[in-house]
C-alpha cells in the first residue's frame, strides 16, 4: 500500500438536541438526511464506535496500526498509544450545549474516564454568541455547589462573547459550555468522556431529561480557575502548543511541514489546492509523511482562503 497522496476520510456525522444544520448551508456538506439536527462531524477519528474511513475503504485505526511509519513519521513510532491520539470535530451549535467538563488525567481513571484536553476555533460566530469557560472572578465551589441547587449555574461561569477568528484552550478540568449561534473546529485528546453538570433543565431529542454527571464534574472541576481569554495567534500562526497537539492557522502560499513529517490540515474559510487537490472550507485531509516536498505546497484561492495546521507532538 502506497501514502503518495493526500488521505481523505468521510466525516461521520452525529445527531444532538443542540445541533443544526449549519454545516449544510455555512460548508456547503451533504448531510445524511433532510431533518435531523446534526451537531457533529467526527472528521478525524480513531475510536471503534464511529472509526473514519477512506474512499478506498481503509480505516484510521488500520493505518496508524499497520503503516504508522509511512503515515505517521519515524518519530511517532515511539508513541505508546494505541489509537490514533487526536479527534478532530467541527460543531454546529444551534442551542446552548451543557455547562459540563472532561476529567483530568489524574482523576480519569478513578471515575472510569478517559482525560480530555481540547481546543475551539470559531469558524463562525452569529453576532451575540456567547462561550462560557472557567469561572467568575472570586466564585468558590460552595457558590458552585448553591447555584446547582437554584439551577443558576450560568451565573457563576466566566463569558465570552464568541467572534469568528477566536481560539479557547479548554484544559481538562476546566468548565465550560459552547453557546447557541457557533461553528466550531475542535481538536483534542482521543477521548469521549464529557461528565454533564447542568443542562439548561431541558430535555433531550428522546424528550427525556439528559443524565447528568454532578459527582463526577465536581471531583473534575479546577475551581482555582478563573476568567480564562482567547488564544493570542503567534507570529508563526501558532494558536496551541501543548503536549498533545499543536495547531497554527495559516494563509497565504505554505510548505505544509516537510517529507517524513505528517500533519493534517482543515480549511476554515475559502479553498486551498494541496498535491492536485482542492480543500473547500469543512474539509480535512491527512498530509502522510512518504508525500514528497513538491507535493507539500498549500496554494490558497485568495487572500481569505485560512487552514489549520495539525499536529501531533513528538
């Protein structure tokens, strides 16, 4: 089997109360049905319950198993993971999603979870979209504790007014929420364990209350965090550099990293041209280590054509 050309996966869409059908209208995608509110697209994904697939029938999982050296580099060959280490998503948020949180590493194991860290870029932001992440200034976890009790949670979690463009880390153990009104691009650890803390009171698409995890969150929740901001954008374009994954926003003609060295890219906005390819805004593709220099230029259609640059440290 041969890596010589751009991998491309089809994206694996999910259906929640929050979702919309944005990603029809905003990216242009065929969803797979005319109705149901599709809140995710799983477009990266190493997990046996919605494990991406190429057109040529080869999962993510067989390819960082079976031929991780020509995929992945050299340098991913020490990873002792045995998935895939990223997921990457993009949300559509027509509602608020739970106020919730992802354990940290150290309690994951404890509550029967797997750790989350992760990040956000808002690929659009309606005007008035709001974000929530950590915690108001002075709020302790006996206010916490009340406002769960008063069923006023919103009212002790930091806000942010969401813009297009903007990037937030969300740390495992940091609260959170995406407001109503957002797309978003998420990348993070290859985890799916959210603990739900409040959720708005409202029911789900079975017309049931959804579970909520209030033991678990407030064992997870770091309640000496406070008023986190945005992402300041580098000069590189570096957005996030942490131990499980960097990624930049880029523009303008690029080298996309170099032979040997894999990455994956997703267009925001516009089209770039990778190897003979054209990637529209909504679509992924994993750049192999084996593709050659000459097939590594990005060429954008125009000044706002924007990618993201993925990557798994080493």
């Amino acid at each position: 089997m041969k890596f010589n050309h751009l991998i491309r996966f089809t994206p694996i869409y999910q259906s929640r109360v929050w979702g919309g059908r944005r990603m029809e209208t905003l990216l242009g995608v065929t969803l797979p049905d005319a109705t149901t509110p599709f809140g995710e697209a799983w477009t990266v994904c190493d997990r046996p319950e919605a494990p991406s697939v190429t057109s040529d029938g080869v999962t993510l999982h067989e390819l960082w198993t079976n031929h991780r050296e020509a995929v992945f580099g050299k340098a991913l060959l020490k990873s002792t993971s045995p998935t895939f280490p990223l997921l990457m998503k993009i949300l559509d948020a027509c509602d608020d999603l739970s106020i919730q949180v992802h354990p940290p590493a150290s309690m994951a194991e404890e509550l029967k979870g797997e750790p989350k860290t992760e990040m956000w870029y808002i690929a659009h932001a309606d005007p008035g979209a709001k974000i929530y992440a950590g915690l108001k200034p002075g709020a302790t976890r006996a206010d916490f504790e009340t406002a769960l009790q008063n069923g006023t949670v919103a009212d002790v979690v930091h806000v942010i007014e969401g813009r297009t463009g903007d990037c937030l880390f969300i740390p495992s153990g940091r609260v959170h929420a995406i407001g109503a009104g957002l797309l978003i691009y998420e990348i993070q650890q290859n985890s799916d364990t959210t603990y739900r803390v409040f959720d708005w009171n409202r029911v789900g698409l079975d017309g049931k209350p959804r579970a909520l995890h209030v033991q678990e969150s407030m064992q997870s929740i770091d309640f000496t965090d406070f008023e986190p901001g945005v992402q300041q954008v580098q000069s590189n374009g570096t957005l996030v550099n942490c131990e499980y994954f960097n990624v930049k926003v880029l523009s303008g003609s690029k080298q996309a990293g170099v032979p040997g060295e894999s990455l994956t890219l997703a267009v925001v906005s516009g089209k770039i041209t990778v190897d003979g390819t054209t990637l529209k805004a909504g679509d992924f593709a994993l750049v192999p280590a084996t593709l050659a220099s000459s097939a590594r230029l990005v060429k954008p259609a125009d000044a706002e054509s924007q990618w993201l640059e993925i990557r798994v440290p080493v």
